[in-house]
C-alpha cells in the first residue's frame, strides 16, 4: 500500500500511498521498526490470557493431560497403536504438548483479525502483527509445559538427556513458522470468507491425524516418510519425542523436509496476507 | 519548508453487491455457489442484464487533489457520507486508494476514535503502553510522557483498575490523553471531539489548539463548525467523495452551508450506518404540526424522527441541536438531561415526537441536527444538519411591528411589568 521514499532526516520519514497491485512483499524493514509494538501485542495477550484465568498456569498443563487421558486407553490400550518403545501415555504426552501449541496457535491467528477488524480500521499498523502476536505469545506456554512435563516424565520412569533437551526451541520454531504462515494465510480467508471460521476447526482437527500424535511415524512404509514430512508437524513431533522421550532420532531428510516446508508455508501464507491486506480493511 | 501532505487525484471505489451487501461474496458457500452457477449463468444471460446483476460501485472519494504545508491546521467539512472519514483513512494508510497518490511527510497520529487498541481487561497503566504502542509511541517515549498523560487525564486513582470499569468519561479522559501526547508531526483528528461532555470537548480543543501552537501539521474533520473556524485557516467542503470548494475556511464554511442540495426538505431519510446497532430511519420538521421547511415566526416547531433498532429498547436516547447558518449552536435539547415516557413493552421500531414550543427564532436560516442512540450500548447515531428550515416574518405579538433580522438570533418573549 505504501512505500517508504526515504527514512529520518529532519522530516521523518516519508511514506507514498497509492494503489498497490502485482506481487507483495513482506516488508521486513517496517516489521522491524514497529518491533516494540510487537512486543506489547505479545505482552497484551499473555497479560490478558492470565488475567483472567483462575487457573492460569495450570491450563496450559491441564489440556494436554486431558487430552493425553483420553488418548492413552483409546489408542494406546483398545486399538493396541506401537508407541516406538515407549510407555504410550508419555508416548502421546510429548506429542500433545507440541499439538496444542500448534492448534493453539494456528486457531488464534486464524481468529485474530476477525476478532481485531474494528482496530485495523481505525489506526494503521503492520497488520502481519494481529497473526503473529498470538503465535508467539502461545511460545510462554508451551515453555512453561515443557518445564513442567519434564517432572512427569521422570516420574514415569523416563529422564530426557541434556543435549537432545536443546534442541526443542528449533523445533517449536519450526512450529512457529507454520502456524504463523498457515493462521496469516486463514485469518486473511476468514474476513473474506466469515464461514471460514467454522472450517478452521476441522482443518486442525484433520491436521491432527496428518502428523503422528497418536501413533508413530514408523507406522508409515519407508519410502513415504519424506512426503509425509512435508507436514512439518511430522518433524516437529518426532524431533520432541526424540529429545524427550529418546525415541530413535527423526532421519535428517525427515527434518529437512519439515522446515523446508514450515519455511515455504511461512513466506507463502504471509505472502497472501500481504496480498490480501490491500482490501481488508475494506471487508472489516 | 515543503508540503507536509500532497494528494493527487485520490479515488477511493467501493463496490456493492446485489442485495445493498457491501460486497459480493461474504460467506464461502455463497461464493462457491456463485462459481458453480457461473456457467449455467453466462449461457442464459441476456444482453443488458450485466451490469444489473453485478450490482453498482460507490465512489467514496473521488479526484481528491489537495496539498497541506507544514505546521498547517486544515480543515475537512462535509456531511455525512460526503467522504471524510474515507479521505482521512487513505492519507493514515488504513486503507488503500483505488487510484492516484498522497505523499505524506513525517510521522503521523491517527486519531479517527479515542481509545484505540484499548483492552477492557487490562488496567489504566497497561493501557496506557499499549494504547500508546498502537498509536506509534516507542516505549521509550510512552515512559518518560507516563506522569504527564496521567496527570492530563485526571484518573490517577484508577491506574491499577481494569478498564472495563472505567465510567465513560473516565475511559475517554484517559484515551484522549494519551492521544494528547503522541509525538506525531501530522495529526490526523475525526470527529473526536464529537463523544464526551463540554467539559472534554473543551480540554480536547485545547490540546488540538497546543498541538497546533506547537508546529505540528494538524488534519481535523469536524462537524462543528465552530471549532473548525476556529483552529483552522485553509479547509476544504467535501460533497459525495469530490471537493467543491478548498482555500479560506471562512468561504468553505459559507459554501457548505449555502449549498445544501437536499436543504428544502420538510422531512429527510437516513440510512443505516454500516455497524450501527439503532439508527434513525426519518426525521421531519413539522411547523404547527404540519411538515414545512418554511416555519413563521412565533409558530411552534416539532421534530419527529422515526428509528430502529437492533434490539428491544426502553428508551431511545434523542437530542437536537439548532443552529444557525454560519454554524452557530443555538440550542439544544435531549432527553439523556431531561426524564422522557419509557415504552412499557420494549419496541425496535418507533418514533419520538420532540415538542419544542415556541422557539422564538429571528428570520433566518437554521439547521437542526439530530441525535438517537442506546446508552447502554455507547452506540449513537448523529446527523448533522439533517433538517434545514427558513424562519419567515410574522407579526407574531400582534403589534404590527416586526424584529428586524440581525439584530440578533432569538426574540425573546418576556412579560413586562410596570410598576411606579
């Protein structure tokens, strides 16, 4: 929509506003200008999330646990799924707290415009924000579940080993990465499309059965497991259960075609955003 | 020093659907609808049917050309839907012209409603940081400004409250002072001072008018005209997204009030605001109870305005203000200040007779803008200069004499008693 014609001096900068059309670009100089900004919607987000809650902390346990509770005797008891070794409760466990944060994630930046379009329309700043906020702001929770899944795990029998612990927060980039594409991409389909946000829910809901929270990718025939690690979600999961639980170790191609994937996804689905933003604020 | 603001040309299309829907396709269903009938569509389409069934475009604003020099208050006048609020949203970058171009010079504050970015749950202070954030304060900026903006808003004591308990008045005090603070070298102002009570409406002049002393370039839509003539020198009158007039703010204000198209109805209709949850649908000005535009002297005035509403109300709130043609409120009436008849049984629709009397009004032209809104639900929905009328001569005390116009604006009948 604008460009920047030239940045300081003694006039500050200068922005041109006209018709935009052609392909967009993400314009990383003015995200990172605004970065303080982007650091309150952040703050915002986790401030108001425990504001409210009574109990706070404990749900960002609580719903992979339940979850987990629920899993375990269906899948891992009555249909009997392989759990690589693994007691199937911390088996799916590990894999859940990765899935919430991610569903978690993708759902509120699928949410966020349609639940922010009166703000859009009356100030102006980088709208990429409104998705990327709660995608980075769900990162504090997954932290706090991963310090407090690690106690659960030795008292199921299971100590994690230092270096493979290290390389979670790649992992949950690669996450990042993914839901922030995907929920900017969604978020921009939902003002334009309301019933969207009854479609989001089903999506995540199948996106689940795509990435092996109930069962182990080993399930699959060897030579699929690079396609199905397109679903970055695959690396990511298998990548914690390694670090975690000590699982064998997800294959580098596996790896390599997750993030290649979450990258492509991320540029692809704030692209669109970008793209879209031309007239959102026109369908708010 | 070089223009702070140049546009050329701006134009702002919106297009509408069938239906009055701003748009063609809100829901997916309906656009995969629409894909699967195209087809069978296009082979039935007769000629001429086209352009029906796309529905029209509206040109917000349209050829908008005009430049705003540096440490310039510049006045926007129009009604409403002239364009305004449009033409403010292109030059902040919310949204995007359809055609032309702006070149903006320097950093700037939009102000188009108090408390943007305003989080019920989170305290003043919190608030505050973001609101600020939001604006385009670094926070930097918002801390060293922090005892100033909360000493400007006079809320102190409630830093630590969420806002969702603030009284109105409080929320906006604290909303516009922050908004007072931001550093922006352009100021782009809608209509804020058009919430809040005399008393914030003062305060909020007074920091448009400091910002103003100060050097900084200042873009102010106002429907009072007053407070544009005020702080403005250059203006320019918006009329269906074109500007008819630029230069003077004297000669715009002038301009916009003789040119009224609309002016010699005795009853107007509105439309309902995009988002308003009560609106009015009709007003008309009755003249010893007959619809007129011409009211004699001495004669009663009535205004009725018919409305609905989204939900059941109780009592719809309703004001009037009269003005006169250079934009002078004279007076005004509501019954937020005044008890009013509830209806027993909540209604959606209805309408609210406001019997003035006789309001002794010299000869004269004069505007009455109308109000209806829900309290409960901060929703209002305002029309400036809705009804025009001309005050004609009358021997209206039975002396055969007539006040002169220009003398001044009410004639006011008194009782005289004599004593020796």
């Amino acid at each position: 929509m604008t460009t920047a014609l030239r940045e300081g001096g003694a006039t500050g900068p200068v922005w041109e506003i006209r018709s935009e059309s052609g392909v967009p670009s993400l314009n990383f100089g003015e995200l990172w200008d605004c970065r303080s900004l982007f650091g309150f919607l952040i703050w915002r987000d986790i401030k108001v999330r425990y504001a409210q809650t009574l109990l706070g902390v404990a749900w960002v346990v609580l719903r992979p646990l339940a979850t987990m509770l629920i899993f375990a005797p269906i899948f891992g008891r009555l249909a009997g799924i392989p759990s690589d070794g693994v007691p199937y409760p911390a088996f799916a466990l590990v894999a859940l707290v990765a899935w919430t944060y991610f569903a978690g994630a993708l759902g509120s930046a699928s949410n966020s415009l349609i639940e922010q379009a009166e703000v859009i329309g009356k100030v102006y700043y980088p709208r990429l924000f409104v998705p990327l906020a709660p995608v980075a702001s769900d990162l504090l929770d997954s932290g706090v579940a991963l310090g407090l899944l690690v106690p659960v795990l030795v008292v199921l029998g299971l100590v994690p080993s230092a270096p493979p612990i290290l390389s979670l927060p790649l992992l949950f980039l690669v996450a990042a990465c993914t839901a922030a594409g995907v929920g900017a991409g969604l978020a921009a389909l939902t003002l334009r499309y309301r019933d969207f946000r009854y479609v989001v829910p089903f999506l995540i809901q199948g996106w689940m059965f795509a990435s092996p929270v109930v069962y182990p990718t080993s399930l699959m025939p060897e030579g699929y497991r690079v396609l199905y690690a397109l679903n970055p979600m695959v690396g990511v999961i298998e990548g914690c259960r390694w670090a975690l639980l000590g699982t064998p170790a997800p294959g580098a191609s596996v790896l390599a075609a997750s993030a290649g994937s979450a990258a492509v996804l991320f540029f692809a689905g704030a692209l669109y955003f970008r793209w879209a933003e031309r007239t959102m604020v026109d369908l708010a | 020093m070089s223009a702070r603001i140049v546009a050329e040309g701006l134009g702002k299309r919106y297009v509408i659907g069938r239906g009055g829907a701003r748009y063609q396709h809100r829901t997916l269903r309906e656009a995969l609808m629409r894909a699967a009938v195209a087809p069978w569509r296009a082979l039935n389409r007769r000629p001429g049917d086209s352009t029906q069934a796309r529905g029209g475009e509206i040109w917000a604003v349209r050829d908008v050309s005009f430049e705003v020099a540096d440490g310039e208050v510049f006045g926007i006048i129009g009604r409403n839907g002239a364009g305004k609020s449009t033409l403010l949203k292109i030059l902040s970058r919310i949204v995007m012209p359809t055609c032309g171009r702006a070149v903006v010079r320097g950093r700037v504050g939009t102000l188009l409603e108090v408390g943007s970015g305003f989080h019920p749950e989170l305290t003043g202070r919190d608030n505050v940081f973001l609101s600020g954030a939001i604006l385009g304060m670094t926070r930097a900026e918002i801390a060293r400004k922090f005892d100033e903006i909360v000493e400007f808003s006079g809320v102190e004591r409630f830093l630590g409250t969420p806002v969702k308990r603030y009284s109105s008045g409080m929320y906006l005090r604290l909303a516009f002072a922050i908004a007072a603070h931001l550093d922006a070298d352009i100021m782009i102002v809608d209509e804020v001072l058009a919430v809040g009570d005399a008393e914030f409406q003062k305060k909020c002049l007074g920091g448009m008018q400091r910002a103003a002393g100060a050097g900084r370039t200042v873009l102010f839509v106002s429907h009072n005209l007053a407070a544009v003539r005020s702080l403005c020198r250059r203006a320019c009158v918006l009329h269906d997204g074109r500007i008819v007039q630029l230069g003077d703010v004297h000669e715009c204000i002038g301009h916009y009030l003789d040119w009224n198209p609309d002016q010699s109805a005795a009853s107007v209709r509105f439309d309902r605001a995009p988002g308003a949850g009560v609106w009015m649908t009709c007003a008309t000005l009755l003249s010893d109870d007959r619809p007129a535009t011409r009211v004699l002297m001495g004669s009663s005035l009535t205004i009725e305005v018919s409305f609905e509403s989204d939900g059941p109300l109780h009592v719809p709130f309703v004001g009037f203000a009269l003005a006169d043609d250079r934009g002078e409120l004279l007076l005004s009436g509501n019954n937020l200040y005044q008890r009013s008849p509830r209806y027993e049984i909540p209604v959606r629709r209805g309408t609210v007779r406001m019997e003035l009397g006789t309001v002794p009004l010299m000869v004269g032209r004069y505007a009455a803008s109308l109000s209806l809104g829900d309290v409960t639900r901060h929703d209002s929905h305002v029309v400036e200069h809705a009804l025009w009328f001309d005050v004609v001569e009358r021997d209206a005390w039975g002396t055969g004499q007539v006040p002169r116009a220009g003398e001044s604006l009410l004639w006011w009948p008194t009782t005289f008693r004599l004593s020796a």
